[in-house]
C-alpha cells in the first residue's frame, strides 16, 4: 500500500514517548455567530480535561465576544482570517504550532465532558494515529437544529460508551470534531486545501485522505457529542449546490477522493435534492440547492468547472 510505504518514509515525532500530558488546543472557526459561541464555548470548562487554550477564528472581532469569555478556566485567544473555512483552518493551525493535538470543532459542537481526557488518551496510546474523530450522537445538520440545552440533556442521557476506549480505521474524519496530531503537519507540511473557498464543502475528506498517506485515521465510539447543527450563517442554497458538484470532482482529479466515493457523494446529494425540491424542508433551501447542481454540471461539460466559481455567484 502506498499509505503504508509513505508512512515508513515519514519519520514520526517521538515528543509524546513516555509523556502522560499533551498541549491540546481547541480551534473554532466561525463567521457572524456571536450568539452561538458565546452559548457554546463556556460549556468547555466541564470538561475533565480542560484544554490549554481555545482558539477561535473570525474575520472580525464582533464575530467573538472576548469580554465573556475571558473569564473561562483556560486562555481564549481570537484570530483573525479572511472568510472561508479552509483559510480559517489553517489560520488556527499557524496559531498553535506549539500544540501537540488541535481538535478542530464547529462552532455549534457540543462535547461529552469526558470527551478531552479520552482524546487525549487515544493519542498516547497510538502514536501511529494522526487523525481522530468523535461519534455524533444527535446531528441537527440533518434537520431543523437542535437547542443548546436539549444538546446536553441528549448527552447527559445517552447509554454509556464505557471506559475503554476502542477505535475504527475511516475513510475521514468528520471536520465538526476531528483532532489532528500537530507533529504530522508539521513534518508533512500539511494544510487545508484554501482552492476549497468559503464553507469549504468536503476540505474534511480531503485533509483526511493526504494525511492518511502518513498515519491512521480513526473514529472513537468513546469520543461524544452533539452537532447542534445552528441555521444561521450558511451557505446559500446555490452556491452549496454547486459545491456539491464541483468539490467532489476537483477531489478526484488532486487524488483525494476515489471516483466511486466522489459518485457516491454527488448522487446521493442531487438523488436528494430531486426528490425533496417538491416538499422541501423549511430550514433547506432545496430548490437552490438544485439549481446549484445543475450549474456544476453544465460546467463540468462546458470544461469550465471549478470550485472558485461560487466566488462569483450570489
């Protein structure tokens, strides 16, 4: 395999070797959601293992309410980034070079209070992990979004995963909660993909399948939370179409992403936007999410695709 003859080529950092504690920072990127940082971020001091510090990327200040949350258990720090999420990304990671593990985590991302202090122990444990990702047990992204406090009922009730942690090989990570091994990206000069602009539809997946190249990517079921999955600042419906389409394909030809898994992703998005245009949900703007599809195509076979097009789109 070429991952595993990769893997052997990459020398691996030893910093971790007999060490019982890692810097762990906790990048947020976000864009015009005052409201559900401040709502969400002040539940990190739950956690049994706080983490060293919290960084939040914005392109302005009024995007952060640092005031409020200065007065939390742990530095909060904000960064500033012109908008898109792969810009923001890699902002975070210039920002915390000193960190041994980032986790990555939207901004409306709840975390079981465990979820750290587990996180911190798979990396300990598997040196040869550079990627891991969380169980979303109860994901509003899939429908009208979930209330904060309905968020921590949903984790303060849900079955125990119990204690021993126990981890899958996967095709990615999930961007909402992926921790990434700092070691790696530095020696493999790993950044996000920024040709991937503003929500940066699929940038998980294809940060995930370079890194993969070099070390495991894995998904904890012992790794919870909630992805509240908050309406407010998204993507129009057109533009999220045309990325539907377009991603995918710009992955396949960087050889992030296999044309069966790119297959897949498209049909199943524009099977879904077919079907639902006649009765759409009313948090999804289903009918430009259609048109959006249909614009991609067209450009695919105009030989004019690309990801950067929606820069020019309303």
């Amino acid at each position: 395999m070429i991952g595993e003859r990769l893997a052997e080529a990459v020398p691996r950092s030893d910093n971790a070797k007999g060490r019982q504690r890692l810097t762990i920072v906790v990048g947020i990127p976000s864009c015009g959601r005052r409201e559900i940082i401040s709502a969400v971020v002040p539940h990190l001091r739950r956690q049994s293992r706080k983490p060293d510090r919290v960084v939040i990327c914005a392109p302005s200040a009024d995007d952060v309410d640092i005031a409020a949350l200065s007065r939390l258990p742990f530095p909060v720090q904000w960064h500033k980034s012109e908008r898109g999420l792969c810009k923001q990304r890699n902002a975070i990671l210039a920002a915390a070079e000193d960190a041994d593990i980032i986790l990555f985590l939207d901004d409306d991302f709840l975390l079981d209070q465990s979820y750290i202090e587990r996180m911190e122990r798979l990396f300990l444990k598997h040196p040869d992990v550079d990627i891991a990702t969380g169980a979303v047990i109860a994901d509003g992204a899939t429908g009208p979004g979930i209330a904060v406090e309905e968020g921590l009922e949903l984790l303060k009730t849900a079955p125990s995963s119990g204690d021993e942690l126990s981890i899958d090989d996967a095709y990615s990570g999930y961007g909402c909660n992926m921790a990434v091994r700092m070691s790696t990206v530095h020696i493999c000069k790993l950044r996000f993909d920024e040709e991937l602009p503003l929500y940066g539809w699929l940038e998980d997946v294809d940060f995930s399948r370079v890194a993969c190249r070099f070390g495991r990517v894995v998904t904890s079921p012992q790794l919870r939370g909630v992805h509240l999955g908050t309406k407010t600042g998204r993507m129009s419906g057109v533009r999220l179409g045309y990325s539907q389409i377009a991603n995918p394909i710009y992955l396949v030809a960087k050889h992030s992403m296999s044309w069966r898994h790119a297959l897949n992703q498209m049909g199943r998005n524009l099977g879904s936007n077919l079907v639902k245009v006649w009765r759409p949900e009313p948090w999804v703007d289903r009918k430009g999410r259609l048109e959006g599809n249909a614009r991609a195509i067209l450009d695919f076979l105009l030989r004019r695709l690309s990801p950067q097009n929606i820069r020019r789109m309303d």
